[in-house]
DNA sequence: GCTTAAAATGTGTTCGAGCACATTATATTT
DNA sequence: AAATATAATGTGCTCGAACACATTTTAAGC
C-alpha cells in the first residue's frame, strides 16, 4: 500500500536515482549489473510514477479547438456548448485552453475556412463535427499529418483517418422509433418524414430509416403499412394534409430529424383523429408539443454529452495519458411528456 | 491567457512570495501597503494556484468509504460497483483510496456493524445508502460529529444532516410509469403492484403510487379505473390470478419496484390477452422480459451514476475544493426492447 | 539614542519526476 | 604506464505552492 519513489527504489537498489531513471526510461548507459539491481527491485514492488510530480515538471498548456455548426443557424447545435463548457468548468484546475468555433453548415466554404483559422492556431487536438464528408475527411488528414490528434462527434466518418466517434448508433435509434409507434397504435399505416433540412445529413436519415423498417419487418406483421416521404421545409403543411388525405389509415409518423414540432403544429389542427408523433431532440419547440401531448415521444441524441465526452477524453488523453476510445455509442434515451422535466438539469 | 504563478505577482506587485502567499491565505502579518499592491495586481488578472503543485505539496492520499446493500442479496445493488469502479479508475493518478464495504439490506445489525468498521477506518468521507431510516440518521450525525463528510444516494433521508443526496424523483417516476401505460393502453383497468421485498423501502413504493395516481387525477379520464396490490413474493402467482379473474377488464400493470420480472413471468402464460406491464431496474431477468415482449417499458433508476457521481463529486470537492451539490434528482430513462441494447456499455 | 519586542517581509526547503550536466570508473590506444 | 576515449553513475536544478524559519523593518519603552 505504500507509495513508492524513485528515491525509494535508488535507496533499495544501492544506486542512485539518475540510475533509476535510466532503467525506468530505457536512456540505456547502464551496466549489467546495476540494471539487475534495479529491475530486481522493481519486480518486487508495484511502483506506478507520482502523476502529479509528472505534470507539474511537464507544465504544458495544451490547446483543443472545438468546431461545430452554428447554432445560431440550427438550434439543436446548442447544446453542444452546454456541454463543452461543463468540460473546461471540470478541469479548469489544469492547463487546458479550449476555443469555440463555428460554421455555417450550409456552407463548405465556411467549414473551410473556419478550419484554416484553426491550423493558424495550432492547437493540440481539435473536436469537429464533420458535417460535410468529403471536406471533413481531407481536413481531418491534414490534422493528423500535423500530428493533431482529431476526435469527432455527431456524425461518423467511415473512410477518414480519425478513429475517435463519439455519437449513436442510428440505425438503432430508428428501430426505438419503430418499438415506440408500435407500442402506441397496434395497426394502421406508418409514415416515415424526412423533413430535408438546409444542409445534408442523409446518412442521420437513411440510417434511421433502414433501421426502422427492419423491426416491422422482423415483426412481420402485415397489419402495418408503411410509407416514406421527403418534405421540404417550404411546403410542410400542404403537402402533408394531402399525405393525410390520400392516406385515411395513417395511424403514427416518424420524423428523422429534429423538425417534428413542424408536423406537430400541423396535427393539433387534426381534431378528429389521433395520430402518433414520434420525433428526435429536445428542442424549445419539440418540448413545448410534448408536453401539450401532440408529440408522443422524442428520441433524445444527446448533443450535450456528445460533445462533453468527446473534449473530456481528449482532455484525459494530455493529462493523464489515457488512451481515447476509438468509438462511444450513447445510450438512446426515450423521452415523453412526464419525464422531459428530468432532463432539465445535468 | 498566460498562467500566473505566485512568483509572478510577486514580481508584479513588488513583494516577495511569502507576502503573496499571506495574501491569498489571509493569514495575516501583511502591511495595509503591501496588502493594496497585491489585491490591486489580483484584481488585474485570473490567478488561479496551479492545482497540480498544490497536489504535489499537499501529497495527501483521501480515503473514502462506500456503503451499500450486499448485490448478493438483490441484484439491484451490483450495478453501483461498476458506477464507483469507474470513478476509482478515472482519479487513479491521484491520491484517492476507496473502501466498498456491504451490509445485509434485511438487518439493521448488519448496517451499524459495518458502520463500526467504518467508523475505525476513520475516513475523510463516506457514501452510503440510508436505507434504514433511524439507524442511518444516527449514523450519519456521528459521522458528522467526527468531522468526516457524508454523501448519501438512492434513498432520500429528510431529517438527517446529511445534505448532499443522489437519486430520483420519485413522485415524478410514478408520473411517467403512468404516461407509458397511457400510451400503451387507452383504456380499462390499471393496476398497481408493489411487491414486497424482504426489506422495505417503503418510500419509494409510497411515491411512485402517488405520482402515479396524480397523472391520473390531473387527466380526468373516467375511462382508467385502478387499483392498488401489494404482494408478497411467497404467493404472487396465486394472488396475481386471482387478481386478473377479478378484473377481466385489466388492461396494464405498473410495477413499482425491480421486481417486474416475477410478475412477467406469469403473464407470459396468458396468452388469450395482452396485459401492459412497466417496471423498474435493468435487471438480467427484467431485461429478458423486455426483450420478449412480456415487460412493455423499464424505468432506468441508474444506481450505477448514482454511486459513481456520489463518489466522484466527494473526490472532487477534496481535490479541487468543489462544492459538492446538496441535491442532484437524475434524469429518468425510459427504456423499451430496442432501447436497452444502448445501455449495456457506459 | 539605545534596547527590545513586535510586526512585516524575505528566503529556503519540500513534494517526486525528469533531465542536463558533472563526476567517476572502466576500457582502449599509443 | 600514461593519455585519452567511452561508458557508467551521481548530483543538482526545475516545475509551483506551501509553509517553516531567517532576516529586516518599524514601533514601543526607558
């Protein structure tokens, strides 16, 4: 239980602690001898080095530049910052220096640019939402040849060179949406609303909607029936009530993005019947339908955590040598009107 | 941006180190003068003492005691390990010393014995679970007495001066048990069904009905009508039949402990009609209800961040001078058949 | 003005690892 | 055997905060 030093070990192996410091680094210049001495008293005793003596002596700042879309422009990117900030409050007692930034992510230019800044910088990692796949992928490589170590969140990848994804496993999350209507309506048509947003997150809407299909499909139950549409922010509301009407059995839909209140404020005025509202995030917007109960359910993606978890392993990574994990999947937490009130806090 | 030592200042304020360092400590002997030049040079710029020589000054190994109910007695508990097991691995590089010790959750004996043992460790802190109400306050007050900081988590003690507490709402648990039997079922009868553990915690089975009934209540919907069963585990099969003869029209079932499972297992055999079951607790057996189809919903109490941000707040407020929070209600998850894949990892 | 007490200020050491540099021991060459 | 090269080992300083102790300055008393 006791701590050793390397003074300790100097002491019990007759030699002195610049020897010991050789043998622990591997420096070479040591005798046969002397490295027995050593090594024999090492493999007696579980010593692990004084950490905080390494840092101090190391007394570097290190720098983490965070780039992610802004906010001002999509409101589901808020949180984010929530989150970062709630990191650098964390270790505030440590020479960590983080930037913010942002891009329009309707535009590469500005992804572009904003990286540029970023490499004038230098930092020692960077934390980035790669919105734009290919422009993402030949920036993230820069990072690496520069040595910058590159983590990633929100959206995966695949081809690039960065091994660090924190974000979901989308796939599943549109068979929750799937269990969730099910669970609601027993039978009855489906609709599956990609609401296209400025900018291009296909993947995010491709995959939930593969992943949804496949649990009616491994139901196989014919009493469901389920329908796909695209939407356009501009003509949401005309082209869903003539959705509606061509479609006299749809019983619940699944939104794949954070856009349900958008077809929420289009069902309140649906008296008659009922139809089941499943959606994602928790956006001002979404919360407030929720909880009037014209959205059933939201899928919570959890951008706060995302983006905490992605700077904290960094963050660990330069002070504490801990190895980074090559990908975290979040739990997907399901939400309804009575439990959002426990989201608001931490 | 630049850190500023004590030296620092010193230079700036035209004093030495010593004066800075009675400065900052308030420990007096320091002319109005000298007093005036340092505070005029600290309210120029952010000094914060490098938190990782102090540590090296300090060089002080905390160690804290963890108390809980034996997971060889209810499964419920195992969780917490895994939750204070990653909190250990995250301060490792610092001086913090843990001690896991159980008690039996059916005997008091068992909590004050095991709090003895404590008591001989003398240790900086302690978090532990009040799940007796009586012993626990005078527990908790010797403690305090002793000058040793007390966390409590999962249960809630109102009247102990144990001020920092982790857990739930669980008034607002019962609400969203409530939500979901909602949402599965749209009308008939409901039941509630606690179902007697060996040892009571009878608070939170209290709660939950009422938060429960409140949804209810607040709805207004004639169309629910429930009742109210406490069952012991010797006889739950032959009871909860007889129950489900007598109301034919029973239609969903909250249960409010981790015991779901047992009631699963006889609705399973039921095959004529669909019964709505919500539980507690990612259990082994529970999930594999849920996974079925038998269990419709699990509320996720999440004992595993409860233990871990109970030790992981006391570890910082002795490292980092952290306030440690009198109060955190964790969010409620809500989890179903495709969710709880997401669980398994972190 | 001198002595002594008290107050104020400054200096130096410690914590443990890491590394530059100084010193000593051994081997090689002439 | 002496000179030089090379290998091996030891010493001492640094990081920044904290505190004990030494030194200087100021005030009080006669």
């Amino acid at each position: 239980m006791k701590k050793y030093t390397i003074k300790d070990i100097a002491k019990l192996a007759g030699v002195s602690k610049g020897t010991v410091d050789r043998v622990l680094h591997k420096r070479g210049k040591v005798s046969e001898t002397a490295l027995k001495k050593v090594n024999s008293i090492l493999d007696d005793i579980d010593f692990k080095p004084n950490f905080i003596a390494k840092q101090l002596k190391n007394n570097k700042i290190y720098t983490i530049c965070v780039l992610l879309p802004d906010p001002k422009k999509d409101a589901y990117w808020e949180s984010c910052i929530v989150g970062i900030n709630k990191a650098v409050l964390e270790f505030n007692a440590f020479g960590i220096h983080v930037e913010i930034y942002f891009f329009n992510p309707t535009s590469t230019a500005s992804f572009l640019k904003a990286n540029l800044t970023i490499q004038a910088v230098a930092p020692d990692a960077v934390l980035l939402v790669p919105l734009f796949f290919k422009e993402a992928s030949t920036i993230i490589e820069e990072y690496s040849n520069s040595g910058i170590t590159v983590s990633i969140f929100n959206n995966h990848i695949n081809s690039s060179p960065a091994k660090n994804f924190i974000g979901q496993d989308l796939f599943q999350s549109g068979r929750i949406g799937a269990k969730l209507l099910s669970s609601i309506i027993s039978k009855g048509g489906l609709a599956i609303i990609h609401i296209d947003e400025k900018y291009n997150n296909a993947i995010h809407m491709q995959e939930k909607e593969k992943g949804f299909k496949s649990y009616f499909q491994e139901l196989n139950a014919p009493k469901y029936n389920i329908i796909t549409y695209k939407l356009k922010h501009s003509n949401i509301e005309k082209t869903l009530t003539s959705i509606m009407a061509e479609h006299p059995e749809l019983k619940g839909i699944f939104v794949t993005t954070s856009k349900s209140y958008q077809v929420a404020e289009i069902l309140q005025n649906e008296h008659e019947k009922k139809i089941a509202l499943v959606g994602y995030d928790l956006l001002r917007e979404n919360i407030s339908f929720l909880k009037k109960g014209n959205i059933d359910f939201l899928i919570h993606q959890n951008p706060k955590q995302q983006a905490y978890l992605g700077l904290k392993h960094l963050i660990e990574h330069f002070l504490f040598d801990k190895e980074i994990p090559s990908q975290i999947l979040l739990p997907i937490n399901i939400i309804n009107s009575e439990s959002i009130k426990t989201y608001t806090g931490d």
